[in-house]
C-alpha cells in the first residue's frame, strides 16, 4: 500500500525522509485497531451522509468498500508499511485506491485527533469485556475450590510468622474478595469510558453540521464528550485501565507468592501439576513453579506500562501531542500480560493439589492458638492486658521447657492463672478455634459458606 503522496502532503516542498517515516510510524502496532476504525469510519460516513454533508450514494460507496477492506485486512490481503504512516491513513488510503474522489470525504469533520481515541475506546470497552470473563472464570474456581476444601485448616501468617489457623477455603475467599473489587473497577473504568469522542475533530469541532447523539447511537455510545478540547488530550480511561490491571496483576502475583513458597519441599503445601511446571536443564529433579514466577515478574511490566502512560501524560500542553502515539504499547502490552495471566493462572490452579495433612500439621503448635488461650481468660473476666500477659508468661514457659500449649497440663496452666478449668484444650483444639469466628467476615466454617454463597450469586450474574 505504499503511496508517495501523504494526504497532509499539501504545504510540503520536500518528501518525508526514509528515517522521519520509520521514526514516526505507529501502523506496525496500531493496525490493531483496525476492525474499531472501519466501525467508526462506518458510523461517521453514515452520519454524514443523513446530515446531508456528504452524497447518500457516496456514504453507500465508502461504506461498502469499508466493509470490503475489512474482509481483506481480516484475510490478510493487505499489507502495510512504514510510509502508511498510521492505522487511519492507511484505510483512507486503500478506501480512495479502490473508490476515488468519494473516499476523500470521509475524513471531512473529523481529525486523527478524535478518531484515535474513537479506536481506542471501542477497542479498550471490548477487551475490558473479555478481562472480566477471565476474572469471573477464576473467581469460579475460587469458589469451586472454597467448597471442596472447606473442611481444611492451614495456619494463616502475619509478617511471614505462624499467626492462627484458618481455613484454606477462607484464604481462596480473600483472593475473591479481591478480585471482586477488580471487577468492580474495571466496570468502573468501562462506564467511564463509553462515551463518544468523535466530532471534536482536531481540539475545536466541526463547523459543518453534524449530528454527534447520532453517530453515539450508531456506535452504542450512552453519551457523547463534552468539551472538544479535553475529548483530543485525555487519556485518563487508559491510565485507570492500566491501573485497574496493575491491581489484577498484583493480586495474582500474590497469590503467586504463596503458591512458590508452598510448594517449596520445606512446606509441601501444594502440589502444582506437571503440566504447569518446568523442569531443570541440569538438576534432574527439579520441577519448578516457572508459570508463578512469569506472573510475578509480568507484574513488573504492567507497572512499567502504567508509569509510562503517567509519564507520557504529565508534562502534555493542550491539546494533542503526537507523544500521544505512545499511550498504544504500553496499552496493548497491559491488555495482553493481563489476558495471559488470567487464563493461565486459572487453569494452573485448577490443576493444583492441597495437601490438607501437611497444613494441618503445619497449624498446630507454634502458639497458633495463643490468642485463643487470652480470650478464654477474657470469657473467665479478665481484662484483655491482663490476659495477653499471662499467656506470655505460658509461652515463654512453653519455650523453656520445649513444650506446646497443646500438651500442657490444667495444672501448669493453672500456675499462671488459677482461674483455667479443663476445657481449656478443648477451648484451643484447632477446629473449634477456626469455628469460633464465626461472624462476618470470620474464618468460620458458618461464615465460609455464607460468604461462598453470596459469591455464587455474583459471579453467575456476569
Ligand atoms: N497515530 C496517531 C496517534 O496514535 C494518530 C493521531 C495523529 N494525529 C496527528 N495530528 N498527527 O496518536
């Protein structure tokens, strides 16, 4: 498709030179968009063309060949290269190549201006549709998982130290609920977003009478932007998206996190499967979580797109600046390491196995139920102080003498407080401990399930 002639050629003496052109090209990435342009370009000519700017009979042509090229991008028919400048000028081009004199007016009262960021909000609501179907297919699994583990305890951590036990399901149900704000968020930046920008041309409008609600219809646009200037130089919908998927990524990344550290030998607290590891070139017995420490790493590039798009917004005089055509790697870069991730990520811990014993054993003892211990003696009325140093004084007991507060006797408890009576241990057996919390938000079993519940409501509704 390379033609001399560009179509903003008109004030030039002198050709783009050969480096000017590659230097400034975007079409080797944002051709892309080309199904989203010819759907604008569609709409555009439409309105035009009702409003009287342009002929019926030549809307009827430039949609027609619209469509024509669409199939033969689609096919691979049409090649581009640098000299095509940008995703816009080389449909334009090929429409004027194949229908004359009537493709030249389709661009009337429009600008590059407003028609990339047209591209880019058609293209970002559609992809932020799918990432949301990978969200909601692993919130799925969450819950499946929720529901078939409910019955297993783990210890939970703080600052990377045996904590208190919890449930395993209530540890997949922390990830649910953050995944559930993703969601919400990234409707959020959808809503947002779904407005139309054509019209605004270059920064000022039109003077021709167009018909903006019209071509929003067409292109199922709630609502059209409201100031022509700000339509060409905001970008804030791809920053919050790029945020919006920074957040996902760092949730998975997390998780990640455990899922390394748990099938290390040392916890032996999963079993990823075969399929979803790698193995060692050298140590033949290695079999390693590569998929996990892609995603964590992955993380590292999404936050490298979401500080490029910052950085590329910050200094930016009114109203559009080519640095602009920046704003597409790191946007296509964010869309796709999300998408990746998602999809993967869901089928790996699908095909994940928990090892209930090993958390089990790795629950009990270690003061996990420490707290426990305090809050009977809050039950017995003490005050919460007073108890926490008594149970101290039990634990620094305990490590003296080697012992767990599991298999201390009424008696050595009754040294530090003379109020314990023997249901002390089955106050701090590891069930009842997890089943003791049991209100909103808690790890017990009861709240689990209330919570899995509300869960299955919502994910089905997506
Ligand atoms: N390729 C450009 C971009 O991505 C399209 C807009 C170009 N407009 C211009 N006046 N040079 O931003």
């Amino acid at each position: 498709m390379a033609i001399e002639k560009k179509p903003w050629s008109g004030r030039f003496q002198k050709p783009t030179a050969p480096n000017v052109e590659k230097f400034t090209s975007s079409i080797h990435y944002d051709q892309r968009l080309y199904s989203y342009d010819i759907e604008g370009s569609i709409a555009h000519a439409t309105m035009l063309a009702e409003q009287g700017i342009i002929a019926k009979a030549e809307a009827q042509k430039i949609v027609l060949a619209l469509k024509n090229i669409l199939t033969d991008i689609a096919k691979g028919k049409i090649k581009f290269n640098a000299s095509d400048e940008d995703i816009h000028m080389a449909i334009e081009r090929e429409l004027i190549s194949r229908i004359g004199e009537a493709g030249g007016k389709l661009h009337t009262a429009r600008s590059r201006n407003d028609q990339i960021v047209l591209d880019v909000r058609l293209f970002l609501r559609t992809e932020i549709k799918g990432i949301l179907a990978l969200v909601n297919d692993l919130q799925i699994q969450l819950i499946k998982l929720a529901k078939s583990e409910i019955k297993t305890i783990m210890p939970g951590y703080t600052h990377m130290q045996k904590a208190q036990p919890v449930l395993l399901s209530h540890y997949f149900l922390a990830f649910g609920e953050m995944f559930a704000r993703d969601t919400q968020r990234l409707n959020d930046c959808k809503n947002r977003l779904n407005i139309l920008p054509l019209g605004a041309a270059a920064l000022a409008g039109t003077s021709l009478p167009i018909d903006r609600k019209r071509t929003a219809k067409i292109l199922n646009f709630p609502a059209i932007s409201k100031n022509s200037m700000d339509t060409v130089a905001d970008r804030d919908f791809i920053a919050e998206f790029i945020f919006a998927a920074s957040l996902v990524m760092m949730h998975l990344s997390r998780f990640c996190e455990d899922l390394i550290l748990w099938s290390s030998d040392e916890f032996g607290f999963v079993e990823i499967s075969d399929a979803y590891t790698t193995g060692s070139s050298i140590m033949p017995q290695k079999k390693n979580p590569d998929i996990a420490e892609l995603i964590r790493g992955k993380t590292a590039r999404v936050y490298g797109d979401l500080f490029a798009i910052m950085t590329i917004l910050k200094g930016l005089p009114m109203t559009y600046n080519r640095d602009l055509q920046e704003d597409k790697e790191p946007l296509f870069d964010a869309v796709d390491t999300v998408k990746d991730c998602l999809a993967i990520f869901a089928e790996m811990i699908k095909h994940t196995k928990f090892n209930a014993a090993k958390m089990y054993l790795a629950a009990q003892g270690g003061f996990s139920t420490a707290t426990d211990v305090a809050e009977y003696l809050v039950e017995k009325g003490l005050p919460f102080r007073r108890a926490h140093e008594i149970v101290g004084n039990i634990v620094a007991y305990c490590l003296k003498n080697k012992k767990e507060l599991e298999n201390l006797t009424l008696k050595e408890y009754q040294k530090f407080y003379d109020g314990f009576t023997d249901d002390i241990q089955k106050k701090i057996k590891l069930e009842n401990v997890v089943n003791s919390r049991k209100h909103t938000g808690g790890t017990a079993k009861a709240a689990v399930l209330e919570r899995i519940r509300e869960f299955e409501k919502s994910s089905s509704k997506i």
